[in-house]
C-alpha cells in the first residue's frame, strides 16, 4: 500500500511540474514581450523628443 501511495505521489508530482514548466516559461515570455513593447515605445516616444531637442540648440 505504501508503494502505491508512493507511485501516485511521484505521478501526481510530475504531472504538476509537466504543467506548471510550460505554464511558467509562458508567463516569462509574456512578461518579456511586454518589457520589450515598453522599450519600443519608449524608443519611439524618446528619439523624435531627442532629435527635436538637439535641434534646437
């Protein structure tokens, strides 16, 4: 009986981390496409604020 239990809980473990690995590694792609996106807009908003002020001087 106590093997069995044992079985299960090793399943019962690898099934959680078969689904959390991906599960993870999904959240951190997300929250590096947003970093990323920040960045571009950033980029975007700052270069023709950079380009402007250098003009004027």
């Amino acid at each position: 009986m106590l093997l069995v239990r044992l079985v299960v809980a090793a399943v019962a473990t690898a099934a959680v981390v078969v689904v959390a690995v991906p599960a993870v590694a999904v959240a951190v792609a997300a929250v590096a496409a947003i970093v990323v996106a920040v960045a571009a807009a950033v980029a975007v908003v700052a270069v023709p604020v950079a380009s402007s002020s250098s003009s004027r001087q």
